[in-house]
C-alpha cells in the first residue's frame, strides 16, 4: 500500500527484506513431512488452517492501511480516540459474538479467562499505539514488515527460553531469515 498508493520511496534492500518475510512465514508456518509416530494430520497444510493464515494477513494489512489513512487525514495526528475507537469496538462486537455463539462457556471465561484476556488487551493496545506511532517515524511499507520480522524473532526466543520448544532446521532457518529481513529493512 505504501509502495504503490502513497508514493514512499525504496531501495532494493526494503524488496529483499520483503521477500525475505515471505520466505521466513513460508518455512517457520509451512508444515513438512510428518514426524515418525505422529498423527497422520501433522504434515498437511489444511484449508482451514490456510483460510485463518489468509484471514489474518488481510486484516494485519487493512489495520496498517486504515491506521496510516486516519494519521494523513487528520495531519499526521496518533490520537487515542482513533485506538478507543477501533479497539473498544472490536471488543463490543466480539462480546455479543461470544455471548451468542458461546454463551454456554461465559461463566467459565469470566471466571478464568478474565486476567488473561485483560492482559492481551493490555498487551495489543500498546501494539496498535507503538503501530500508529511507527507509521509517523517510518514509511508503512516497511514498518509493517519490520513487526513482522521482530515479531517472529521475538517469538522464537520466547517459545525457546521460555517453554522450552522445539524447532525444526526449516523453522530455525526461516526465523533467521525473518532476522536478515528485519535487518535489511532497518537499513
């Protein structure tokens, strides 16, 4: 969006940090031969699985364009109305889905799920607020690929310090592409 709808200037390295996100989702997400002993359902790349991947892409993609369109529209102002706004809303429709589809659960997730669920509000609001403060500092096109690439990184030293998972070469291979994009991308 940035490239093509705001004119923002690049350089062969933001195409090769691009590309290099690309290949890091590919080979960290990316499901390959199944392990010895493992349900057969392991190695196969589902179309649910795609369709939420896809899901999500676009909706990471339209937050950026709709934050950056609210900032040039109202000169480059990051308000909190704009965050009150788009995540108090989203929490609205999202409760009346739950209380509809869900409602056997409620209790349940209010008595347990409420510290948590307080805690990744806490923690995405202070990611859409460090995102619309990103986009005055750095053009979209490639703050958006920065998140991505730290977000991958910073993922792996948690799932590795801290729960103790296990990766593959391919996984470990793509987080340390997603490193050299993010690299690239800071240059």
């Amino acid at each position: 969006y940035g490239i093509l709808f705001l004119g923002e200037e690049t350089i062969a390295l933001t195409y090769i940090g691009l590309v290099l996100i690309a290949v890091a989702t590919a080979l960290i997400n990316l499901k390959g031969k199944p392990r010895e002993g493992a349900p057969r359902e392991e190695g196969r790349i589902s179309l649910k699985w795609l369709l939420f991947v896809l899901i999500s892409l676009v909706s990471n993609g339209f937050i950026g364009i709709l934050a950056r369109m609210q900032q040039i529209r109202f000169e480059n102002a990051c308000t909190n109305e704009f965050q009150f706004i788009s995540i108090g809303g989203s929490c609205l429709i999202l409760a009346a889905l739950g209380l509809v589809l869900d409602r056997k659960w409620l209790g349940t997730v209010l008595r347990h799920g409420t510290l948590y669920g307080v805690g990744i509000g806490l923690c995405g609001g202070g990611k859409s607020l460090a995102s619309l403060t990103a986009y005055l500092l750095v053009p979209i096109s490639t703050a958006d690929p920065l998140k991505t690439g730290l977000g991958m990184v910073v993922a792996f030293l948690v799932a590795i310090l801290l729960y103790r998972e296990k990766y593959t070469l391919r996984q470990k291979l793509g987080v340390l592409a997603g490193a050299a994009a993010v690299v690239l991308l800071a240059l």
